[in-house]
C-alpha cells in the first residue's frame, strides 16, 4: 500500500459483516480502516482537502467514530471541535436532541458553552445511512445558534436515503454504498 491511497484500494480495508446487528443488515465497519495507517491517513487527508479553504469555525464530531474523524480533521484545518455524545457523558451544561431509530429512539448532547452564535460548523459522522443522528446534530447546533454549512461522512448507504433528511446542500461522503 501507498501512504496516499486510491479510493477504492481504502474502500476495501473496510470490513463488511453479514446480518449485523441483525439478519438482513450488512455492517461497514470502519474500525478495520482507522487500523490500517495509509488508509486512515489518505481518508482524513482527503476529507480535510474537500472543506479546506471554506468558511468553517469548527468541526461537530458526532460519538463515537466521527469524533475521530472530526477531531483529525479539525487539527488539519486548523479549526475547532464540538463534542456531541451521548447522553450523560459530558460533565458541563449540555442540551441535547432526541431523535427516532428504526428500533427505538436515542438522543445527543453537547456543552452549551461549545457552540457561539453564528459559528460555522461541518456535522462529521462516519457513515451516513438514514439520516436520522445527522439530522439531529444538525438540528442541536442550530438551536444554539450555530450555522450548520455542511456535514461530511466517511462513507454513505445511498440506497437508505440519509441524505435526504439533511438540510444542506453540502454532503460530502468519500465512500459509497448503495
């Protein structure tokens, strides 16, 4: 492998798994690419080089996976990093979103003090499928005043139709499934 890799050679140091979490599903799991040092280099490399030069304040790493894609792509751009978790594990004041799940509903926080006024933020995630947690970060941070300009994903199950449900026009996944 090279250090800068072809799309298709870091597609396939993704890790696919039959009827996962249940029968019918097909799992990405992108814990097999974050191993892989070229790969992991050449994906972050060019999701930075798609927003770098763009007006963007900060980055909103949704947990788990896309705070770390967030968080390598915010040091490459030289901006900041929002944290949005999962409910209880930020110590500050938080305020958070509920959103549905196809088997139920689940909800992210952020600290209140994370986000100013009018601050441009990309929503980073590591997959994009139904829409449903992006939608919802997106939702969070504007209520706090934030200016959502876009969301970035590693990789997106077109055929799901997650991108639907995003408000921006600005969606950029580097991988795609359908």
């Amino acid at each position: 492998w090279e250090r800068s890799m072809l799309v298709s050679d870091i597609k396939r140091t993704i890790r696919e798994i039959p009827d996962f979490p249940r029968k019918g599903i097909n799992f990405y799991d992108v814990t097999t690419l974050f191993r892989h040092p070229a790969a992991f280099r050449s994906t972050v490399d060019r999701l930075v080089e798609r927003f770098r030069g763009e007006p963007i304040d900060a980055l909103a790493g949704i947990e788990a996976r896309g705070l770390v894609l967030a968080s390598c792509m915010a040091y490459g751009l030289g901006v900041g990093l929002v944290m949005l978790r999962k409910p209880g594990k930020l110590p500050g004041e938080t305020d958070g979103e509920d959103y549905a799940l196809e088997y139920g509903t689940a909800r992210i926080e952020v600290h209140r003090d994370s986000v100013a006024p009018d601050q441009r933020i990309v929503v980073v995630d590591d997959l994009l499928a139904t829409g449903g947690t992006a939608a919802a970060a997106g939702r969070l941070l504007r209520r706090l005043g934030a200016r959502v300009e876009g969301y970035a994903f590693m990789v997106e199950l077109g055929a799901l139709g997650g991108r639907k449900l995003l408000d921006s026009a600005n969606v950029f996944s580097l991988l795609q499934y359908d």
